[in-house]
C-alpha cells in the first residue's frame, strides 16, 4: 500500500469536528503569521495537513476561514477572562484574576491575539465588528465589576469616578500593553496585571478614602 | 457673464495650498462618514467644491488622498498634543494639559480621529503603519514624561512601576477613553482627562509615596 492510498484513508478516519479543529488552528496561526491578505490557503492546508477541497467543503473559502477564527478566537479569550474572575474574591482580586487570566490567554495564543487585535481591525468589515462585540463584553465585565465596587462604596457621586469610564480605559489600557508585551515577552503575566493594578487600582481605592487630583492653580 | 464662465475664472484665483487644503477637509468628512472603501471621489469632489481632474492632479487617486490624509492628521493631533503640554509645569499638571488638548482635538476635529482611529487602521496596510507611528510617537510623548518624574522620585527600583509600560497603558486608555466619547459627547473634555488623572496620577503618587497593592492571600 502506497502513501498516496493510505493517507486519504487515515483522513477519513478522523471525525469532522476533529478535522475542523486542524484546519482553525493552522489558519489562525497562518492568518497570524501573514495577515488576511498575503496569507494562502495553500499554506493554510499543508499546516493543517488537510486537502484544500477538504477545508473548502467544511469551512468555506478564505473569508468564511477567517470568519470562523475570529469568532472561536473571541469565545476562547472571553471564556478564559470569565473563567479568571472569581466572583467569590474581592473586586480588586476579582479584577487581577481577570487580568492574569487575559495575559496568559495572550501568552498561550499568542497567534490567536495577533489575529483579534491586529489582522482582524485592520482587514475591517463584518471582522472588525466582530472584534467590537468582543471590546463591548470584555468592557461590559469589567464596568460591572467596578460599578458595583464604587457603587458600594460610595462612589456614585464622586465626579472624578466614572464606573464606564473606567472600565473602558482599563480596557483599553490592557489591550495597549499586551500589544507592547507582545515585544516584551520576558516580563510575566503577573508583573504585567501588577503594574496595571498600581496604576488602576491605587487610584480607585484613593477615590473611595476621598482623596482626588484636581489641577493646580 | 454665466456661472459656467465664472466658476473657473474664480477657481483659478485660489493659490494651490488653499485648494489642496479645501480638498484634504472634504476628503477627511467624506472618509470619515462612509469609510475608506466607501467613499467616493466624487462625494469628495462635491464636497470640496473642486472637479475631479484637479482633485486627481494635484493629489492623486483615492489611495493616495487617504495616505495623505492620514499623514496631515496625524500631524495635526502630535502638534496639538505637543503645543498642549507645557514644559515648565510639574509632571501631572503637563499630562493633564496634554490629556486635555487630545480630547479637544478630538472634539474639534472628530472626522479626523475617526479617520485616524477607525479607518486607517481598519483599512489597514501602509495606512495603519502611519497610524502605529503616531501611536509610537505619543507614547514617546509620556514615557519621558512618565520616567523623568518616576525616576526624580526613586521608583527606578520599584517593581511595581514601569514608566515605559505606564505610558503603554495611559495612551491605550486615553485612545478606548476617547472612543468611548464618540457615542457619550456631553461629558467635557476636563472631565475625561480628570477621570483619568484619578486613576493614573492617584496611583502613580501612591507608588512614589510606597504604596503598593498586592494580591492579598
């Protein structure tokens, strides 16, 4: 028996979700690796080690491809945050957990960040809408957690306190430097939530003792 | 004499800056509104008050009216930031001017951040390169801020402090904060940048004081 005979034979073997997973995993790392544009389904099926018609016939052509990556992309990084978070702790340890657990994820898929944040905003469309929907509950999560914490704690009426606000530049604060330690990657998940949470939080906790910043002069 | 005799007459007596600025204001709103991919040329050509075939000779396609779009606004937000900050003030009052003067950027010119935010980057290629060397020269911009104060102020030795990854994390802030304004444009310019002293500059102040949060447990 030849390798041409057998290897369609192994093929078949494998059960279709089994296969769909091989072909998302090579494509995010190939999407990843040289953008929506440049990147080849050639490429894309010797990765995954799949026949082009293959991946065709069970995720669609390039777009769809790319679609269904961010789409899985965005429920791991989601699922992984919410699976941080233990409700259980404090807010703020509720919220370094969240952090860590955004930062591993990072660490770990590494690719599957590049394709969320850089592939997916910059080829625009239905992908970069995607990629808002995932902001907007990565904000949503967050801004509960605060609002709930500064609401507790009397913070409605402080005008420097904005639950929101806060929630969307923390956000965007921790997306900007997983970017950054995308070219830092010797410093660890946990220094990275810690030097977040010195920023962010030594100034929520300041808010509720009521200390404020106001402008001089 | 007719209108049709009239409009070049006058079309010739405005000296080329002036038309290419009419032109580069038009192509900014037209983007804006509709997108890179969207917009058409002769949106822009109306808008501007100025025929295609000049639009086409003195800047070129649409590819290349969006580059250079880019590029003046771009420049237009550094040199508002940079004009904002005033060198002989203490660190948090120059980022709280510098803060200030990129939201009223924002404010005033919000067809240009929303093309410099939102399109470039979502159209991607050399358009959203331009766009990380704004981001780079602006984070530039804080972390000297950022370390000269940290280090006046002995938390070179603090592990909780990065002044690089401070700066990372404020312009990521300031960017998610200035997008939330967008859809939220009753709030003040000083409110925003308040918002964001209190948490940012409250923490910062409580590290060179020796404050710390660390996970508890």
């Amino acid at each position: 028996m030849t390798e041409e005979v057998k290897a369609p034979g192994r093929a078949r073997r494998l059960p279709r979700a089994v296969r769909e997973r091989q072909i998302l995993d090579a494509a995010v790392e190939v999407f990843s690796r040289h953008g929506y544009h440049s990147a080849s389904m050639d490429e894309i099926s010797e990765v995954a080690g799949v026949s082009k018609p293959m991946i065709y016939s069970y995720l669609g052509a390039k777009e769809d491809l790319f679609a269904k990556c961010i789409r899985r992309e965005a429920g791991r990084l989601l699922e992984a945050v919410r699976a941080g978070i233990r409700t259980e702790l404090p807010p703020d340890m509720q919220l370094w957990h969240g952090l860590r657990a955004f930062y591993r994820f990072v660490a770990e898929y590494r690719d599957s960040w590049t394709v969320l944040h850089r592939q997916a905003l910059t080829v625009g469309g239905q992908f970069a809408d995607e990629v808002t929907v995932l902001r907007t509950k990565a904000i949503d999560i967050v801004a509960t957690l605060v609002v709930t914490a500064g609401t507790k704690q009397g913070l409605g009426q402080v005008a420097e306190f904005s639950g929101p606000a806060l929630a969307v530049s923390l956000v965007g604060a921790a997306e900007s430097l997983a970017d950054w330690w995308l070219d830092h990657s010797d410093v660890s998940d946990g220094v990275l939530a810690s030097w977040l949470m010195n920023l962010v939080w030594l100034g929520f906790n300041d808010l509720v003792e009521g200390q404020v910043w106001r402008p001089a002069g």
